[in-house]
C-alpha cells in the first residue's frame, strides 16, 4: 500500500513536471489573435452591408423590412446606376493614364541626374503629398477663379477668358482630373523613382558596352524590370481612384447636374440625402466586387513579373 501511494505521488510529480505553463499554452492563440480581430472586423461590415442590401432599411424609419433583391433590381434596371459606373469607370481611366504616364516621365527624368537642381525638385514635386485632397481643391477654385485667380490670368495672355472649368458640363471632368493629378502624380513619382533606383547596374553597363541606345534600353531592360514597381503602383491608384469622392464631392458635389456623379457620389446621396441605406449599399458592393475582381488580376500580374525577373 505505501508502495503504490509513492507510485501515486511521483505519478503525480511528473504530471506536474509534463504540464505546460500558462503563457506557452496560450502563445499559439496570442499569434492568431491579430489576424482573428482584423479578420472580423473586416467580415462583419461586409456581411452586415450585404444584409443590409436585401431590406429597406431607411434612416428617416425606426423599422425596416425585408424586401430581397427588390434594391438590387431596382438598381440595374434605373439608368442612374449605369450612368454612375459610366463617370466612375472614365474618371479611373483618366486619371490613371495621366498619373501614371506623367510620373513615370518625371521619374525617369529626375533618375538620369543627381544634381542640387534635380534634389530641390524632388522636394517641390512631392509637396503636392503634403497636401489633404480638400484643401487641393480649394487652392484649384481660388487659382481658377475669374477675378484674382493666377491659373486665369495666364490664359488670359492666350486670348482665353471665362474658361468655364467644373461649371460647364464639358469641362467638368477635364477640371478634377486636373486636380487628382496634380495631388497624386507625386506618390506614383515617387514609388517609380524608388524602384528605378533599386534596379540592378551591371545590366546596364553591359547595355552601353554593347552600344545600345537609350530606347532599346528602357525597352529590353528598364520596363521589364520596373514592371513589378508599375503594377503594384497601379493598383494602389486604381483602388484609390476608382472610389474616389473627396476631389469630386468638394469642387462640384457630383454637379454640373449628375456629370460627376460616380458610384460613390450617388451611394452617399442615396444613404443621407435621401436617407435610403438599403438602396445605397448595393452601390458600394458593386465597387467592391469590381476593386476585388480588377486588383486580383493585376495581384496575378505582379507575381508573375516579380518571379520572371527573380529567375
């Protein structure tokens, strides 16, 4: 008997010895813990907005109902949405072209050279960054205004007065590009810039032994190289620019009429000017699934160059 209660306790004993710690049996949910809280928090908006679409819910009724697809339906039959899409989809393209053209110049430019000149513009090209989308918009307004605006005083010496700007249906688009590009040409600049100035140097070298000019070289080596930087540069602006409502809500609230009213525009004026939830969230799933569907593609595209240019 007192055989088998030693055995008992040093049973007992190395029990205890084998027994994790508290803190060790708990790191593995400590680690996944992060990732479970953002994952939640970003599943339940989404799931909740999807709820939401499928009932009447209204800010202006203490009661909502469930009136299934009725909003979406509603939505593809009405030639709001579609005329919506449309300004959203030119608006993207627009500004993507010209941002990303012009900053891959500039950065190609400011790349050649290291100088005190090309280091000063630097600083001045990238102040634009320093700048809240807001406050971009009134400095256009004042700019452009027909009394003391700079913008219009020097096209008034090329004989061109009363330029209309976002006033006039035509020239409304025209005018916010304007602005978003003078706002984020700088962070593409500046992403480019830094992937030019990582790229490799003994490919080059071997290219101006070689004779090559300098088309040949961007073309063969420079593209090819920066595409990785390019395409994940163009998926930051595309997911930027394709929900874009700041730079438009601020300079014409969506105006001349509905010329500028894009997807977001028109989902919030449904959510609180007509205070109609319900039929403003299927709007904003629809820019999700296309920022989902297009940025998945691109995603796709950088992988592949980024393990072409590794092998």
């Amino acid at each position: 008997m007192r055989g088998n209660m030693v055995k008992t306790k040093e049973n007992g004993q190395i029990k205890k010895l084998n027994k994790k710690p508290v803190n060790l049996r708990l790191r593995p949910w400590l680690i996944i813990l992060p990732t479970l809280v953002v994952t939640l928090g970003i599943l339940y908006p989404f799931y909740q907005a999807v709820f939401y679409s499928l009932t009447d819910y209204s800010l202006k009724k203490p009661v909502w109902h469930f009136v299934g697809l009725k909003n979406w339906l509603e939505m593809f039959k009405g030639v709001n949405f579609w005329h919506s899409l449309w300004v959203t989809v030119k608006y993207t393209i627009s500004a993507l072209v010209v941002e990303m053209g012009l900053g891959l110049v500039i950065a190609l430019s400011l790349n050649r050279k290291d100088n005190i000149f090309t280091r000063i513009l630097k600083v001045v090209l990238i102040f634009p960054l320093m700048v809240s989308p807001v406050i971009a918009t009134l400095l256009f307004k004042l700019m452009t205004n027909s009394s003391v605006g700079v913008v219009e005083r020097f096209l008034n010496f090329f004989g061109v007065y009363g330029f209309p700007w976002t006033a006039d249906s035509s020239t409304a688009l025209f005018s916010v590009i304007l602005i978003d590009t003078w706002v984020y040409t700088p962070f593409v600049l500046l992403l480019i810039l830094a992937g030019l100035q990582g790229l490799p140097k003994s490919p080059y070298e071997s290219a101006m032994i070689d004779g090559g000019s300098a088309w040949f070289t961007f073309k063969t080596l420079t593209l090819p190289l920066l595409k990785p930087v390019i395409l994940i540069t163009l998926i930051f602006r595309l997911c930027a620019a394709i929900q874009e409502f700041s730079i438009i809500y601020s300079t014409t609230k969506g105006g001349p009429g509905d010329t500028l009213m894009n997807l977001s525009l028109s989902a919030y004026r449904d959510a609180f000017t007509y205070s109609s939830i319900g039929k403003a969230v299927p709007q904003i799933l629809v820019l999700w699934v296309i920022i989902n569907f297009i940025s998945s593609k691109l995603v796709k595209a950088w992988l592949k160059a980024k393990s072409t240019n590794n092998g």
